[in-house]
C-alpha cells in the first residue's frame, strides 16, 4: 500500500486542552535575592482599594492577528507548551501544530508529529523528513519526491532537501525574487557579485544572520564608487552605497521556481491538494484530533499519533477486496487467515502500548472511538 517514493506533507492547528482567560504574563527573576525581597515587601496585606479588579483586565479580541513576540510576554500555566497562533478568519486561540506526511500511492500515513504552533512550517520540514526516511527505510523504500504547499519554502527546507538529494515541489513565497528582477544590475556567477548600470561591482562583503534564523549575503558597493555617481539619490542608501542581501539558498529558489513552472510542477500542485489535504480533514473531523484532551507537547503527539493509527487501520482493512472480506466471512475458521492474523497482531501491539501508558479505554485520551472499538471487539 505504501510506495515511499513520494510524500506530500501539510500542517494544521490543533487546539490545545486550554483557555485564553488562563494566559498571564510571564515574569522572569534574574535574582533570588530580588525576588525574596520583593516577597517580603508584599508580606502586608494590601488595601482593598489597592486590589486590581479581574473584570479590567484585557479580553482578547476575536479574529485579531497574533504579535509575534505574544509568546514570549504571556503563556498558560495549565499548558505551557501552547502557543498562540490564529489564521485568516480564525479566532485567536491556544495550538499545537500536527505536520502529517502522507504516501501519495494509496493516502496511508507515513509520519505525524506535534510542533509548537508558533513555529514555522520551514524550520519543522527537515525534522519531519528524517523520521520518514527512518520509517521507510527500515522497510527498503527512499524518498525521492516531496510536496508541500508555500508555507514549507524556506532557507531550512531548501538546504535539507539539496542535502540529501531529495527533489522537492514547493512554491516560493511571494516575494521570493529572483536575481534578474533588479533591473538594470546585473548577476556575475564566476566572481559572485553584482554589476550596477554605471559599471561598479557590488561585490560580496560578509554574511548576516536574520531574526527567523537565516542567513543572508550581503553585496555593497564602497562609498567611492558612489560618490560621483548620477543616481545616487535614488539608488544609495544613507550611508552612500549601495547594498544587496541574497539567502544563501538563493540559487535552491531560483532552481525551485523554475521546477515548479515545469508541467510536472503544475501536477504535483494537484496531487498534494488531493491527497494530503483530505487525510486532513478527515483526521480533525472524524477522528478526533480537533482538540487535544492533555497537557504538553509529548502527550499531544501522542493523540496525533493515535489517531493516524486509527485512519491507517481504517486503510488497512478497506485494502481488502470486498469479495475477500464477504467469503471469508462465510467460510468457516476463517480467523486463521493471514490477513486478520495481522490484523489481530497490530490491534495486540496497540493494546499493549495503551496498558503500558496505564490507559483506561474509557478515558478521553486516545479521543477516538475507533481505534477503542477496535481494541475491544477487534472482531
């Protein structure tokens, strides 16, 4: 049922098990001795016209964009592992992130796995693809294609796939340009540098780390060369030159640009969106996995986990012919069959893995009724 040979991956929210009214504001100490001071100045009681009112402190707005240093200002102290996070038309609420890799043959689950949902879908992408390879691996297949929507383009990505030459199909951001969009300079590949249209090289000075961790080449001209120059006024900055910041990836989006105009690109476009968009859907709506019903990370992995369990079950047995199923239901000694023999051997191991966790099959941890109706009548 599995090919491995191709792998289109998505993420999603997932709601956390915790409220927006339990969000307070972090406090970091940097002594000990501050800190008991402080205790011991609060030791009175304080007057009770002193006591702030819990009806003045501030909601959070409904459909309002997160900031992005929100994080690290509040968290919940019932789930600190959740972020806030929102998408367009969505209220802003407490997530985790389930990245999902799925076999385009025949829709079966290859990995899943729970992020914190302020992270980026880049920076998960090459964590996700190591345990793919892992899982594949140790069953004799490679992967040879991934796709994955615009969220995934990014310097982290790029640099995993080429590593380990693996061909990727994932869209550029939209402002993602490549090096002939500046008009009138032009890209010297041998000397790595930039020609301007009055001659001067802006030639490579050093690298320069950004905020969400990549890394960027910086091309500038001296100050010389832009002394006397015409257009100074309109192309210079302040300082009198001029610069350029390239990714060091640069030449990996250019390359996936073009891949993607290709007509194999266009058909990759298409096959992700039917194949790992409905795992999706059908893992958040009739699975489960909406919400998760436990504290952190580790556990909210492990319901993402049990659920795609559940739907490659599911899988496993609507792989049987239904002639094979409607015989075998007739003939008599028919539990002795290879097919439910392995069945019955992977229902054996789930159990198994719920008792060593010390799980009840009427807690909500699992949340999902399937795999437990499974577990208790397999047959």
């Amino acid at each position: 049922m599995v090919a491995g040979k191709r792998q289109a991956i998505d993420s999603a929210f997932v709601k956390a098990n915790a409220a927006m009214s339990s969000l307070v504001e972090r406090e970091i100490m940097n002594d000990a001795a501050t800190y008991g001071k402080q205790l011991d100045d609060h030791n009175d009681e304080a007057p009770a016209g002193d006591i702030p009112d819990e009806n003045t402190k501030p909601k959070p707005r409904k459909n309002a964009k997160v900031d992005k240093k929100a994080n690290s200002k509040r968290y919940s102290p019932s789930d600190p592992d959740a972020r806030l996070s929102v998408k367009p038309g969505k209220t802003t609420r407490l997530n985790y992130s389930a990245h999902i890799s799925v076999d385009t043959q025949n829709h079966v689950i290859t990995h899943i796995q729970a992020f914190h949902a302020d992270k980026g879908d880049a920076p998960c992408l090459p964590e996700i693809l190591t345990h793919v390879a892992g899982n594949l691996k140790d069953n004799g297949m490679e992967i040879e294609d991934v796709l994955a929507d615009t969220g995934y383009s990014g310097e982290a990505a790029l640099l995993f796939l080429a590593g380990n030459h693996i061909k990727g199909f994932i869209p550029n951001r939209p402002g993602c340009q490549s090096r002939e969009s500046r008009q009138g300079f032009s890209y010297d590949g041998e000397q790595d540098r930039y020609v301007c249209p009055e001659g001067k090289n802006l030639t490579f000075h050093n690298f320069k780390k950004a905020e969400n961790d990549n890394t960027h080449k910086i091309y500038r001209t001296s100050v010389k060369d832009c002394r006397d120059c015409p257009l100074k006024s309109t192309c210079a900055n302040l300082q009198g030159f001029k610069v350029f910041k390239d990714s060091v990836a640069k030449d990996l989006y250019i390359e996936m640009h073009e891949r993607m105009q290709t007509r194999q690109g266009s058909k990759a476009r298409k096959v992700r969106q039917s194949t790992v968009e409905p795992v999706l859907g059908t893992l958040i709506n009739f699975t489960g996995m909406k919400q998760v019903n436990t504290k952190g990370l580790e556990l909210a992995n492990k319901c993402m986990i049990m659920a795609a369990i559940a739907y490659n079950l599911k899988k496993l047995v609507n792989g049987i012919p239904a002639k094979i199923r409607r015989r075998k239901r007739k003939l008599p000694g028919n539990h002795s069959d290879a097919v439910i023999n392995t069945l019955s051997a992977c229902l054996l191991k789930i159990a198994n893995i719920l008792t060593a966790f010390s799980i009840d099959y009427k807690s909500k941890w699992p949340n999902n009724h399937l795999l437990c109706n499974l577990i208790i009548q397999p047959f």
